[in-house]
C-alpha cells in the first residue's frame, strides 16, 4: 500500500517514513533504513525518521551509525529520556563507558525516579573496574528498587571482587531469596563461598541449589 502511494506521490516524506516503518515491524532493518533516508531527503528535518533510523541500527549493532543518528535527534527536537538513554547504551556497546554514563545521567535527569538508570551507570564503572563508583550507584539504585535482584546481583560481584566476602555473601543470598529458582544467583553465592573458603557453606548451599533446580 505504501509503495503504491509512493508510485504516485514520490517527494511526500510521510509515505517513505510509513513504508520504512512498515519494512521495521517485518526487522528489515537495512531497507527501513533506505525508506527514511528518502523520507530525510525530502525533509531533512524529519526528527522521527532519524529516531527510527538510529533504532534500525541498534538493531543491526552498527552503534556509530545509530549514534551519529540519534544526535540528530537531540539537534531537531527537545531532549528526551529515551534518545539520552539509547545513546548511552550505543557508548557503552562501544566500550566508550565515560561518554555512556554522560547519556545515562542526562536521561536520569529527564527520568529521577528510574533506578534501571543508576544500574546502568553501576554497571559503566564496573566494566572499568571502579568499584566504588560503581556501589555509590547501585546503592542509590537499591534505595529506589530495594527488591531487584539484578541490582544485587552487581553489589555482590563488586563487594567479592574487593576481597569484601561476606558483604558480598550478603547480597548473593539476597538474590537467591528472592528469585529461589535463578542459578545465576545460586553459582555466584557458592563461588563467593568457595572463594572466601566457606567449604562447608559452599557444599551445603550446593545441595539446596540442586534440590531447587
């Protein structure tokens, strides 16, 4: 239907950014992409259509590509929590932590109330290895989400990593009550036994993690 009306309506930018969005819901990310191009072409201010482009090639993994997109967006419309937070995850896919955690802050400004976004930042420090950095912000996470197991799932791996055991075994088991039947959680609290040489422990929580599994 949409080429049809292309066919008789070539420059109108809407009905190439309908057929681009069309060509997205069936995840043929590479022709979407070619459908907004026109669409911009024709309109280069058309923030929508560099919105969805930007998502095309998250999708693809073409991160500096979806980047170089979703910046435009920021130039043609007001900021917006989404657009700061998937440029944040494009950073980070890039391993460029110091540039996400500036997107990531910039969305928690739109977005106070979302811990997901102090997780995130959480997680930038530590795939640099600056634990406390990154306990300041899950613990500003777990204030908010007090019962995300993810969030103390982190904590555990960060406290462990500083030799901190049994802070660490503390939030393990955290995790594991609450989701009893997650084996991330079980693996990570034995090994942080194990590590801290809590055999005993380590074997008897082995046996409970079985009997669950």
């Amino acid at each position: 239907m949409h080429q049809r009306i292309i066919d008789d309506h070539p420059y109108n930018e809407l009905a190439w950014f309908n057929l681009g969005a069309a060509y997205q819901g069936l995840k043929l990310y590479e022709k979407a992409i070619d459908a907004y191009q026109y669409a911009i072409t024709i309109e280069e201010k058309f923030d929508y259509a560099y919105r969805n482009i930007g998502d095309a090639y998250i999708r693809l993994r073409k991160f500096k590509e979806a980047i170089e997109a979703l910046e435009k967006v920021t130039e043609l419309a007001k900021p917006e929590d989404v657009i700061f937070e998937a440029l944040g995850y494009c950073y980070e896919k890039l391993r460029n932590y110091a540039q996400a955690r500036i997107h990531y802050r910039k969305a928690s400004h739109l977005r106070p109330d979302d811990s997901k976004l102090f997780y995130k930042i959480a997680n930038t420090y530590f795939k640099e290895e600056q634990y406390e950095s990154c306990m300041k912000q899950l613990e500003t996470a777990l204030r908010m989400h007090r019962q995300s197991a993810e969030y103390h799932l982190l904590a555990g791996e960060c406290r462990m990593l500083q030799g901190a055991y049994k802070e660490a075994v503390q939030y393990f088991s955290t995790v594991v009550r609450l989701r009893p039947r997650n084996l991330s959680g079980w693996e990570a609290l034995i090994r942080c036994l194990y590590k801290a040489d809590f055999l005993d422990e380590a074997l008897q929580q082995t046996e409970v993690a079985l009997r669950l599994s």
